[in-house]
C-alpha cells in the first residue's frame, strides 16, 4: 500500500486511503453483505493498510450495525486504528423516518447520548475523532456553533480525542475554526462534483484534513468526462481512477471508500498506487 500519509490532528498518523463502514449495515437504503463478509472486509482492510475507517452509531439498519461489526471484527483494536465517528440530527438508525422537529441529536443532551451511544458500541472509553453532521433533513446547517461548544465540553472531559465537521459550507468552516481546533471536513466531493474546490483549498491552507463521502458517486453513478479513457490507459477501473484523481487533488484528501466487496475493496486500496500522468489530469480537467 502506498506509504502516503496525514497527521490527523498533527498527532493521528493515518494512511490516506481509509474505509467507510456505512455499507456494511445496507443504511440507509440499499444492499449489504452477510455478516462473515463484513468481518472479512473490516479484517482484510486492516491487513492491507487501513488504519482510519469511518463510522457512527446510527449507521444501522435492521439489527445490524456498524459499530457492533466493527468491534466483533477488530477488536481488541491496533494500536495504530484510528476510528472516527460522527454525531448530528440522529441518534439512532430509525431516526432518519422522523419529520425533522423530532430530530433531537442536535440537543446538548442528544449530542451527549450520541457520543455516549459510539463509545459503548465501539467498547472505547475515548473516540479518536468526532465529527458534527449538520444539514440534514431541513436542519440548518448554519447553526453551527451551539452543538460545537457541546462537543468541545464532551472534548474536555476526555470523551472525544479530536472534532470534525461535516456537511458544511466555507462560512460555517470558518465559523467552526473559531470556536473548536476543527482537525477535518467531511462532506460530498467527487470528480464529477466539485462544488467543494474552495473549501477543499482552504482546508489545505488551515492544514486541515479533507474527508470526502461519496467519492465514487455513492447512490448514483460517476458520470465525468474521460473517466474510462484514462482507466483503459493504465488498466484500471473507472472506481480506481477516480479515488486516484481525489488523491492527486490536494494531499490533505483522506479517503474513505465503502464496499460490501472483497475484490472491490482491495480495488479501492490499489488506486493509492495509481499514479496519473499529467495528461491525464489535463484530460480529466
């Protein structure tokens, strides 16, 4: 596996092709695999690199949940695993199906039960890195700075190592920077959807890591110009290529990739061995 690496938090060493875990659980739509596959797949990443996988509490859907799979398949964890969860409008899975003025994640006491609910589940007594999901379901995403002063004091009994933001704008990033040492962004940012290239600068400049969901297009297909040339070029698929450009983008990228796959997931560890030309960077704009 490629060597490259960020300091997450300027302490956090972790390889800059990571793992999603969302996948695992099928939430909040969509298929998963059986359970001995998720296991292999946490295990197999792990063996092939992986030392920061993503994952929340309320990513779980029908009894199975990521953060219980993840501790059957890992743990005792590495020393070196660094896993980093989130906290926002839900608290549990089947929260998603309420009318968003029964959200109560947001609340210093939901914010408290989420963090609360991550650390049982995950079998920590400190999380690596929380990050604040804002802008779900009709929440607005601006009133940032409550739910991240409740985080901070969370921060400061010791419950949570770092803290991240998600789903938020360049005002509300700068907006965070002052109230909390923000260490990443997690938002939606691909090839094919770059209307995050100004936070995605101005999060290197800040020395802050960059986290994109989504990278291959998530729910919906990749559909950039001049993906499948440049994979034809180097015998590699149209996933790889793409996971490669988000690479070659800005150094602080760290990605994190789902899948339900064995193969796909040792694809999607591969493309940090991908190295594009600059022709092909020029070709994919």
């Amino acid at each position: 596996m490629n060597s490259d690496s960020w300091k997450l938090g300027g302490d956090l060493d972790v390889a800059r092709v990571g793992y999603g875990a969302m996948k695992l659980t099928g939430w909040p739509r969509g298929e998963r695999p059986e359970r001995e596959t998720a296991l292999a797949i946490l295990r197999r990443a792990v063996e092939l690199g992986v030392n920061h996988i993503d994952t929340s509490n309320y990513y779980a859907r029908d009894g199975v949940a990521a953060n219980e799979l993840i501790k059957s398949a890992l743990y005792p964890y590495p020393a070196d695993l660094v896993l980093v969860t989130k906290v926002g409008a839900l608290v549990e899975g089947p929260d998603i199906a309420l009318p968003a003025s029964e959200h109560t994640g947001l609340t210093p006491d939901g914010l408290r039960r989420g963090v609360e609910a991550n650390l049982r589940s995950l079998g920590v007594d400190r999380l690596d890195v929380v990050n604040l999901r804002m802008g779900d379901r009709g929440h607005d995403r601006s009133a940032v700075a409550e739910p991240l002063q409740t985080l901070m004091a969370l921060r400061d009994e010791g419950l949570i190592r770092h803290l991240g933001i998600s789903n938020i704008g360049l005002a509300e990033f700068e907006l965070a920077r002052t109230i909390a040492p923000v260490v990443c962004v997690q938002n939606q940012y691909n090839i094919a959807n770059r209307d995050d290239d100004p936070l995605v600068d101005a999060c290197a400049a800040a020395g802050v890591a960059y986290v994109p969901f989504f990278p291959v297009g998530g729910f919906q297909p990749l559909t950039a110009e001049h993906l499948a040339t440049v994979a034809k070029r180097h015998g590699a698929s149209v996933a790889q290529v793409a996971l490669a450009w988000l690479l070659a983008r800005s150094p602080n990228i760290l990605l994190i990739p789902g899948t339900g796959s064995l193969a796909h997931l040792a694809e999607n560890i591969a493309a940090a061995d991908l190295a594009l030309t600059e022709d092909d960077l020029a070709l994919l704009g």
